[in-house]
C-alpha cells in the first residue's frame, strides 16, 4: 500500500479516538480494525522496502482474517431482527468455520501465498452482511438522518476498499487478464484513497443518533 493510504489511516485512527464517543459504543470495532490496518501497513511496508521480507502472511493474519472478523461482529450488534439477526449470525459463524478450515487444511501454506478464492469468499460474506444492514437501516426511521449515521459511511467505505476491487481480482485471476504489476497497484491506491476519504468524511459528519 502507498504512502498516501498509510497516512490516511493512520488520520482515521486519530480522527476515530477524537470522536469515538460521537460515533456509537459499536464503533470500538471500526477503531481496533482501522489500527490493526495502520500498524500492518506500516509495518508491511518496512519489511518489504527496508528487509526485502514478504510481507503477505501479516496482511492474511491482520487483514483478512482479524479485521473481517471484526467487520462480521460489528453488523452482527446493529441487526435488530429476529430473521436478520440469524442470518449474520450464519454468515460470521462460516466464516470462522471456513478460515479454520483452511488453515488446517493447507498450514502454513496458507499464509504463503494471498488466498486470492479466500478473498473473494469472505467479501461476498460482507457484502451480505453489509446488504442485511442497509436492508434494516433503510426500513427504519435512521433513514431520515443517514447522512449523519455512521455506520452508514462505514458500509459505503467497506464497499469501495474491499469489493470494489473484485471485478480487477476476477478478471486478473478468473479471466487471465493481463494487467501491469504498477497498473494494479495503481488502481488499488485509488480504490482505497476512495473508500478511507468517504470514511473520514464520514466520521466528520456522523453524530449520535438513537436507533
């Protein structure tokens, strides 16, 4: 990741303390997965320019599974229905199920080289459960401050850091396109410049609202 997405996050995370309170008691999740973000960012980037050490098993710990983890419980604690609330509760469950699965499948393989199928099996489970809790806000009376809602903002940033990079994984991957190594890494700076810059303005304009 840039310079530019390190910064930003490492804003996010001082942004996230300095309103937390503004932000919900649920927020405690984005703050520890935006921060677990930041420290693996930095510390990935230095052992990568400074030591020449992969860095892809910090990313596979902290990122992909940590955080996602992170992300399944935070709109598991929104989900007010009884329906909705079981259905993430089956998709946070498969995750975990899976991930452990895997691991003890391949070993230390696994963190050798980036699940790429993994990645696109646990964005899915997000973007479902991103879906049940937009379903549940806009049926609710939060729908007429959700520009102040902050959960919200944390689902639109969610959609553009993670699955909006899908579609370049599944035509790389699934399709054999050939795409430039500085293409790539290009097109995700933007991607995720995109989504931490509609988190921030979301923490800037989010205020406490009573669900």
């Amino acid at each position: 990741m840039g310079y530019i997405n390190i910064l930003q996050l490492i804003v996010i995370s001082m942004l996230l303390f300095i309103y937390q309170k503004k932000l919900g008691e649920n927020s405690i999740y984005i703050v520890v997965a935006i921060v677990i973000a930041a420290i693996t960012n930095i510390v990935a980037k230095i052992l990568n320019d400074v030591f020449a050490v992969s860095n892809i098993f910090i990313f596979i710990i902290f990122i992909n599974l940590i955080s996602f983890l992170l992300f399944f419980i935070y709109f598991l604690n929104f989900m007010k229905h009884r329906f909705t609330k079981m259905i993430q509760r089956i998709i946070t469950f498969v995750f975990v199920l899976v991930s452990i699965f895997l691991i003890s499948w391949q070993g230390k393989n696994f963190f050798h080289e980036f699940p790429t199928n993994f990645y696109f099996f646990e964005t899915i489970l997000l973007l479902g459960s991103i879906s049940l809790f937009l379903y549940e806000t806009f049926h609710s009376n939060i729908v007429l401050n959700i520009k102040s809602y902050f959960p919200f903002w944390v689902s639109i940033c969610l959609i553009m850091v993670y699955v909006g990079l899908l579609p370049l994984l599944f035509f790389v991957q699934q399709m054999g396109v050939s795409i430039s190594a500085d293409l790539f890494r290009l097109i995700m700076l933007f991607v995720n410049f995109m989504g931490y810059s509609i988190l921030i303005v979301g923490i800037l304009n989010s205020k406490k609202i009573k669900e």
